[in-house]
C-alpha cells in the first residue's frame, strides 16, 4: 500500500491536523447537503457519529493500521441510514464528496496535487466502490423485497376480513330483523326482557365482527383506540345483561353495584371497556360452579376508573397468577385444564388496558374464587348522574327488606347498597306486618303462603328475582327486579310501581337545541326529505343540492355553518365536490366550514378514506339520530333557549310488509304522517330505480349496476330494509368487481319482488 500513496503517507500528518475542515468541507457542498436535508438527517449527528469515523478510517488505510475494506463505519453508517429510505446513488454520492474533500484540501494547501488526487481516488475506489454497491443494493433490495411480501400479506389479511366478516354479518341480520319485529309485538315481560338480551347480544356481536383479529393487531402495531363520550353506568349494564342467560344456566347469580356517583358521561374507548368486562364475565361464568356467585363492581375516583369482576370460582394457584395475562397461558389447575378457551382473552385484555394508559390485575385463592380488575383513566364529560337524581322522589318512602336467615343474604345487600348512596330510608324487617310503603324480599326465601298473603295485601312489594320472569304481572301491588340490579333498572321497577298508568322507561325524547345554516348535498329524494325531517326537528335551516356541482354554487352564494354531503352523486361526486369547496375557502382567505360525509359504504378502511379526501366527519347510512347529533354537538352552537321536546309515539298500525316500521319511528322519532310521506318518496324512487337497473343489467353496464345498486342500498339502509339493503350492496361489490359469474339477474328478481311487497294500508 505505500507504494502506492507515497505521498500520501507523507502529508498524512497534514490532512490529520486540518481533520475538521476536511468534514467541514465535505458536508458543505450541495448535493450531500439536500441528501441530508430530504432525510431529515441532523448535520451535526452525522458529522460527529459517522463523518468523524469515516475520515479515520481512511487514515488508518493510508498509514497501515487498517487493512483496506475492512471498514466496520461502513456498516454502522448503512445500518442507521437503511430505515431514512436513501438510494444507492444517494449515499454513493455522499460518499464521492468525501473524496472531493480531500482532493480539494490537497489544492488549497499546494500539495503535490495531481498526484496526491490519484492517489487519493486510488483508495476511495478500493474501498467505497465495492463496499458501497455491495451493502447498498443487498440491503435495499431485501427492503424491497420484505415490502411486497408485507403488502401481499396484508391484501390477503384485508380480503379474508372482508369476507369473513360479510359471513357472519349476513345471519346476523335476519336474526336482528326477526327479534326487532317480534319487540313490536305484544309480548309478556319476561319474554321482551330475552328479546332485548337477544337483540343487544346481536349488536354487540355487530360491532366487534372487524375486531376478531384484535390480538393481531395489537402485536403488529396496527390497533388504535377511539375515545368517546359514552355512559358507563349504560354500558356496564347492557355487557352484564349480555351474560346473564349463561350464567342462569348454571344457577349463579350476578349481583353488582356501579357507583352512583360515577359522572354521567365519561370520555374513554367505550368498546374496549366492555370487551375487558366480557372477557372477566365469560371467565367467572366458565370457572364459577354451580350455583355461584359473580358479582361487578364499578367506581371512578379522581379521574380513574376501576373496574371489577369477583367469583366464588375454582380459584387460580400462587404460580399461575403470574403469567395468566400472558398470550396463550391458561392456569394448569385440573379442572381449568378442562374448559375451553384460546387462552388470548386475558392476554388482549392486558394490552387493551396497556393502550389506554391503565393496567389489569387479578387474585386469587384455590377454592375461594378470583377477582380481577382493570384500571384507566378517564375523563369525566359531564359531572352529574341523572339517574342519582331520578331517585330523590323516593326518600320519602319508608323501605323495607324482608329478611331470611339464608345463604342469600348477599343479595339482599346489593339493593342496599344502592339504597343506601341514595339515601333512602330502609329498614330490616321479619314480618309482612310491619309498617313500611314499598318491602323488598329474596324470591328463594320466602314460600307460597307468604307471595299470596303479599298478593292480597293492600301493601306494595318487589320480588329481586334470579331470573326474568311475568309471575307478577298481573298483580297490581307486586312487581319483580332481577338480578343484576343497576340504578336505571331500580329507578325503573319502583317508578313501574309507583305510577304504572304514567310511567313508560321507553320515552324518547329530542331537543331543537341547535342554532345554524345547512348545506345539504343530496341527490336521493326519500334521502332528502329524511334529513329536512330531521334538520327541522333541531331548529335548522337548510338548502338542498341533488349533486356535488350544485352543492359547490350554492357554498360560493351563501354561508353556512356545516355541509352535509353525501360521497356519491351524478355531475359531480362529493368527494370532488369538497376538494373544490376547500380550494375556494383558501383563495378567499375564509373560514373552514366543516363536512361530514354521507355514505352507506360501510367497509373497513372507507371512513379513514374519507378524512383523508377532506371531510371532517364521517356519518353512516341508515342515519343513526344518536351519531346526527353527536356530529351537530362538534361543529354548531347550541341553542340554550330551547326546551326539550318530548313526544310520546303512537301506536302506528299501519302494515308495511319487508319494513320494521316501528322502529324506524323510534330511531328517527317520526311521526306516522312524516313517515308516510318518506315513504312514499322511497316507493317512486324504487319504482323509477327497478326498471333503470335492469335495463343496466341487460347491458351489462357494470358501471351503471354498481350506482343502481348503491342508490338502493342508501335507500333501502335508511327505512332499515335489511333484506333489500344487503342484496344491493352484494349487487354493487359484484358489479363494481366485474363479476361476470355472478347472477345479476336473479338477485335483481328478488329485489324487484321484495320492492312490490312493499304496501301502505
């Protein structure tokens, strides 16, 4: 080697000394400058990291220190450099005005330059060349190829979501669009109370069906959590209600006790409370024997939530504590080792928890039962509780427990201690002769002489049974409560009591609480006549426009405090519509007005599409009144002076076969003139619809399908015709596929028949 860079080895001391302004050179010049920057590569981390080591590498060659191409920097500066995204060229250009730095040095300081540059590109092609394309193109090459092979896995990941989750939802529907038409029907206590279980089991189910593959997601980094605002004391008792006919099964009884004093709304990821709740249920309820006893407990202070769920169960060993919240460890008791189970649920509970900032914790004693618990923080939305509230009518009343000396003393508890943070005056009794308004007693502890002597008494009672049933009825004077009991459900049973002709827990209730203009976007007419419906039931003026070009015009014309605009219509769609809305606003320096979507494509992925393409918000078809005024509550200023408004719906007996029209009047909070009128708007849509798709059809115009197809699903989704709404959406994913193997055809039949069906006596 010193033959070969004598002069070099001469000045080596020269090029040492002036080492800084050498690297200082180099990362002056242009292109490795702009390299940097566009990889938002620090300067002086570079220099002092890598530059530095470099430079005294190349020393260490010249001198014979370092055998040439042995160059660990290399390495190092390729490894922390590979994740910025740099080419190749990129780093090999970087690495040129290395060589450039020094040949110029050289120049400055008239050293034996032509020869010194030969010299010194001598080196740099021995050792930078080479190395360079080697580790370059290697490493980059296998990024490459690691990035396919991650996006063909994830394509496929995405087609078997899809599909397996059109599957499931397909029996759900018509299992949810039976229980709904029998819920309209006279049907006894008992009987409603298993279809209200059936149907919030189904919804349940609905809403976690793209979640099933939570576990993955949370270890590839994909999941995300979505707070809101929601009501614990709603969403416990809805979860434990979900579980109650399981553990009727085995005769163990859930008792709880969710603190009155928790706020009425709490901001925190609402769906992944409930998911730790059910997994803590569903294990209790597998590992409880017999005849046990579960019991939920709920209390928020200073801003955390803790969450509970006790057992009188089998109980986990010292040992097996320890990993139980570990993916895939079940506890190795004899009896566990029996139940079924993937052992994942315990293990996402953990980092379910873990995402929301909180932690989950158990124990245990063998034979004694478990408890395990979740705590988070969250933040309180509203610091009153009506339901705590709703109860002070009954501080006057003098109530009374009967007791028995029985193992069910601990039900007799969980009514007392909702009793006693409301403040109710109770005592303990032994006799039905005793003085007292309202006598609550355990239907396991008393016999039949006592239920008929409290049947002909001219006192009230309320029997706290363990499973839902209409013994009493038909009695005035006695009504029943089970177990779990929870404030809306005691609230409930002693207003049913109290005032059976007046009371109704299933009011509904809307307030015209908003103030604002709106620009509506909507190019179906039913559609259109729904939402006039429901901006007027808020107090809000509105304009229409049938397509997004339309909708564009009239923002230029008028000002307005929200847009309302559905993604698909003719001229101009509205995912076009906002673009040029959003490009005006910035030319004329104005405000942003804010956008929600209307869409009824409902597929994984589509909400975040439409964020991104510029809406603000992102409402679903059918319109869910809830979600309207939730999005409302964002954007529009409330209207203080208005009062609630509160109508009771009439019993509409108008028969529309294919439509649940009972339900559409409680969601949507129609009357039976104003749903009469949409409905007649959806009849002459469809009636012009049915013969332009087939028309298509016969064409094969897949285009022309898939918007035919689409514009029946809107409609269809929004008067909650499940039948008609999922074999368009079928239609529409075939059409907008190509699929010339599917039989458009026949399902067209089916949905031309289901749509004569549809009558108005």
């Amino acid at each position: 080697m010193k033959s070969q860079v004598p002069n070099l080895i001469d000045t080596q001391e020269i090029f040492i000394a002036n080492k800084n302004d050498i690297l200082s050179q180099w990362l002056s010049y242009g292109p490795p400058q702009k390299i940097l920057q566009l990889h938002d590569i620090d300067r002086d981390y570079f220099l002092q990291e890598y530059a530095s080591g470099v430079f005294d590498y190349f020393m260490g060659v010249i001198s014979g220190d370092v055998k040439i191409g042995n160059c660990p920097i290399m390495q190092d500066l390729l490894s922390y450099l590979k994740n910025r995204e740099i080419s190749a060229d990129e780093l090999f250009e970087i690495c040129s005005h290395f060589r450039r730095s020094m040949i110029d040095f050289s120049y400055d300081k008239d050293l034996d330059s032509k020869e010194m540059a030969n010299e010194i590109s001598y080196i740099f092609d021995k050792n930078f060349r080479g190395i360079l394309k080697y580790y370059t193109d290697t490493i980059f090459q296998k990024l490459i190829d690691a990035r396919l092979e991650a996006d063909k896995a994830s394509q496929a990941k995405e087609y078997f979501l899809s599909n397996m989750s059109h599957e499931i939802r397909t029996p759900l529907n018509a299992i949810l669009g039976f229980v709904n038409l029998l819920i309209d029907e006279d049907v006894s206590k008992k009987h409603r109370t298993y279809l209200d279980i059936i149907l919030n089991s189904g919804e349940n189910l609905l809403s976690i069906i793209n979640d099933i593959l939570d576990f993955s997601k949370l270890r590839s980094g994909e999941f995300t959590i979505e707070p809101k605002i929601f009501s614990l004391h709603d969403e416990i008792s809805h979860t434990m209600e979900l579980f109650v006919a399981s553990a009727n099964v085995k005769d163990i009884t859930i008792t709880s006790f969710i603190d009155p004093h928790i706020p009425k709304e709490l901001y925190a990821d609402a769906l992944r409370i409930k998911q730790i709740l059910s997994n803590f249920l569903s294990n209790a309820i597998k590992f409880t024997p017999n005849g046990g006893h579960i019991s939920v407990e709920a209390a928020c202070h200073h801003g955390i939530l803790k969450l509970s769920v006790t057992d009188s169960g089998i109980g986990i060993a010292e040992e097996d504590i320890e990993n139980i919240f570990t993916a895939f460890a079940q506890a190795q008791h004899s009896q566990q080792k029996n139940c079924d189970g993937t052992g994942l649920g315990l293990s996402i509970c953990h980092q379910l928890a873990r995402h929301m900032n909180g932690s989950v914790h158990a124990k245990s004693i063998v034979g004694n039962g478990s408890e395990f618990w979740v705590e988070m923080p969250v933040d309180a939305h509203s610091e009153l509780c009506p339901i705590y509230e709703d109860v002070t009518a009954f501080k006057t009343l003098k109530i009374a427990i009967i007791s028995k000396e029985s193992k069910n003393r601990y039900k007799e508890e969980s009514f007392l201690r909702y009793a006693d943070v409301f403040g109710m005056n109770t005592e303990i009794i032994d006799s039905i002769d005793k003085e007292f308004d309202i006598a609550l007693f355990v239907e396991e502890d008393v016999d039949r002489e006592f239920i008929s002597k409290a049947i002909n008494s001219d006192k009230k009672f309320i029997a706290m049974v363990s499973k839902p049933n209409d013994e009493y009825d038909k009695y005035d004077n006695i009504t029943s409560i089970s177990f779990p009991l929870y404030c809306s459900k005691i609230r409930d049973t002693f207003n049913e009591l109290l005032n059976p002709d007046s009371y109704s827990p299933h009011q509904h209730e809307v307030s015209t609480k908003f103030i604002g203009h709106i620009l509506v976007a909507e190019d179906n007419e039913a559609n259109q006549e729904l939402i006039k419906i429901l901006l007027q039931k808020y107090g809000l003026t509105y304009d229409l426009a049938e397509n997004g070009y339309e909708a564009v015009e009239l923002y230029k014309l008028n000002n307005y405090d929200m847009i309302l605009m559905d993604e698909q219509m003719p001229v101009m769609d509205g995912n076009e519509a906002v673009n040029k809305i959003a490009e005006y606003e910035i030319k004329r320096g104005l405000r942003h007005t804010p956008v929600s979507a209307l869409t009824a494509n409902v597929i994984k992925g589509a909400k975040e599409r439409g964020l991104l393409s510029g809406f603000d918000s992102f409402l679903g078809k059918p319109i869910i009144l809830k979600e309207l005024e939730r999005v409302f509550a964002l954007y529009l200023k409330i209207n203080s002076a208005q009062e609630a408004v509160k109508e009771k719906v009439k019993n509409f007996q108008s028969s529309i076969s294919g439509l649940d029209a009972q339900k559409l009047k409680d969601e949507l909070m129609l009357n039976e003139d104003e749903l009469l009128m949409l409905l007649n708007l959806f009849i002459k849509k469809m009636k012009k619809q049915i013969p332009e798709l087939k028309t298509a059809i016969e064409a094969k115009d897949y285009k022309k399908i898939a918007l035919n197809a689409h514009s029946i699903k809107g409609s269809s989704g929004n008067f909650r015709i499940e039948f008609l709404q999922n074999s368009a959406s079928e239609m529409e994913n075939m059409a907008k596929s190509k699929n010339s193997e599917y039989n458009y055809m026949k399902v067209f039949e089916k949905i031309r028949e289901r749509v004569q069906e549809i009558n108005i006596s």
